[in-house]
C-alpha cells in the first residue's frame, strides 16, 4: 500500500522537491536563532562590541524575512501537491469503479463509496503533504539540536535527550488505540452518509406514503452511532494529547533542573544556558509536529 502511495509523487516530483527543499531551509532558519542569541550573550555583549551586535541582528532579520517566503512557499506549493495527488488518486478509483461487477453495488451503498472518494482522500491529501514535510523538518531540527548542544555540553545534552525516546513508546502505543477508534469513527461516518444518500434519492416515495418518521428515526439510528464512534476517537485523542504534553512539560523541568546544577557548579555560563532554554523549546516544536503525524 505505501508503494502505491509513494507512486502518486511521480508525476508531482518537481514541486515536492521544490517543498522539501524549503522545509530543509525553514529547519535551517529555525536553528539560527539560538546559536545567534549564545553569541550575542557570550561574545559580543560582554565585549561591548556594538557593530556585530548591530550587524547579527540585520541578519538575524534577514533570515525571518527569507523563512517568511519560504513558509509561504510551503503552505501554498505544498498544499497543492497534495491536491494534486488527492485529484489523481479520485480519478484512479472512478476509473476502477467502472470495471467492477453488478454485485460490488449490490453489496455497497454509495454513500460508502462517495465518503470514500471525498472524506477519506481528504484525509489523505493532507497526509500527502504534511506527512514527509513534517517527518523532514522534525528530523532536521532534532539532529541539529543534539549535534550543537552537545558541542557545548554534551553530558547535559544526553540527560536531556534520554527522555525522548519515552516519549516515542509512549506515541506508539496511543497510536494503535486511536488507529482503531478513527477506523471505527470513518465507518459510522460512511453509514450517515449511505443513509442520507438514500433518503434523499428516495424523498419523493417517502412523501407519497408518508414515511418521514421511519426515515428519521432509521436516519438518528446511524446519527447516534456516529456520535458514540466519535466519542471513542475523542477521548482516545484526549488521552494521546495530555499524555504527550505531560512528557514535554517533564522535559522543560528536566532542562530547567540539569540546566541550573550545571550552571550553579559552573560547568556552563548563562549564555550556554539561554541557547539550551531556546534550543529545547525549539526542538519541542518539531516533536509536536511529530504527534500531529502520528494524529
């Protein structure tokens, strides 16, 4: 399946290389910040050098202004690749739906097909372009993290970065309990769907016999099915979110605690510290994009 899915780039290729390419570069104007602040606050401060205060900070402003364009590059081109891919994959299945037998029909309503072709290749466009981009500019900005901060500490790197793999169990985990609760939420939404199709289609029988309550009542049936299916996914997200920000909210304590020992015995200067403090809730940023593709 993700074969089938990857081939989809193909004909887009030019455009998704053109996004992944100013993924990498918003990754790139993200760590700048940090590494400019710990000059600043070590070098040219306690210096009093002015001139490359001034001179950091026009560059520093220069970067935003290129990261601005690029983000704009991003949600605009991005978007459309997955739009793109979404419209071909919609003609892949019209197309498969004319070679199917009688049968398939008698046995699938066309609400189920239409929530197919429309809700669930939403889903999947947004998935499309959001996927790889977040993946890439998540990687980027942890690998860059880790490989900076520990040139400046690399034991208080470590301490940091242990946690994180607890976080990506615990991701897994809630992951296979919102799998199945979406699964179950997209079928119900199918069913309202299937019924709606053919309450509508079939109005005019319904008035002539004066069956508007059956239909309602059949029509509330697949309603309240789908607000208990939503329910489920729901709470399921409800848990997965407050149990992956709890863990982030650890690890700034964790920073703030190691950070302060390590300060207080003068194993790092407060400019090292500042970085550190920037750095991680720099780095949280790409983890949170991390849980909203496992989402």
């Amino acid at each position: 399946m993700l074969k089938r899915f990857i081939q989809y780039y193909k004909p887009h290729k030019r455009l998704f290389l053109l996004d992944m390419a100013a993924a990498f570069l918003i990754a790139l104007c993200n760590l700048c910040y940090p590494v400019i602040t710990r000059s600043m606050l070590n070098e040219f401060i306690p210096d009093r050098n002015m001139q490359l205060l001034v001179v950091f900070a026009v560059i520093l402003l220069l970067i935003y202004v290129l990261k601005m364009l690029l983000n704009y590059f991003v949600q605009y081109y991005g978007h459309l690749v997955g739009v793109y891919m979404q419209a071909d994959m919609r003609r892949d299945i019209f197309h498969h739906l004319q070679k199917l037998p009688f049968s398939y029909y008698d046995d699938h309503e066309t609400g189920h097909i239409m929530s197919r072709m429309i809700n669930d290749l939403m889903d999947i466009s947004e998935l499309a372009h959001h996927g790889p981009e977040d993946l890439f500019i998540s990687m980027i900005m942890i690998l860059g993290s880790f490989m900076y901060l520990c040139t400046i500490n690399w034991q208080l790197t470590v301490i940091i970065f242990i946690f994180i793999p607890l976080l990506v169990v615990f991701a897994m985990q809630m992951r296979k309990r919102m799998s199945r609760a979406f699964m179950e939420s997209r079928v119900k939404i199918a069913e309202v769907n299937a019924n709606l199709e053919n309450s509508i289609s079939g109005i005019r029988v319904s008035k002539a016999f004066t069956n508007a309550k059956f239909e309602e009542e059949k029509f509330q049936k697949g309603n309240s099915a789908f607000i208990k299916a939503r329910e489920k996914s729901y709470k399921a997200m409800g848990q997965f979110h407050s149990g992956t920000g709890f863990i982030i909210d650890f690890l700034n304590v964790v920073v703030l605690v190691a950070g302060g020992i390590y300060t207080y015995y003068g194993w790092i200067n407060y400019g090292d510290l500042v970085a550190y403090m920037l750095f991680i809730n720099m780095f949280i940023d790409p983890i949170k994009k991390l849980i909203n593709f496992v989402e």
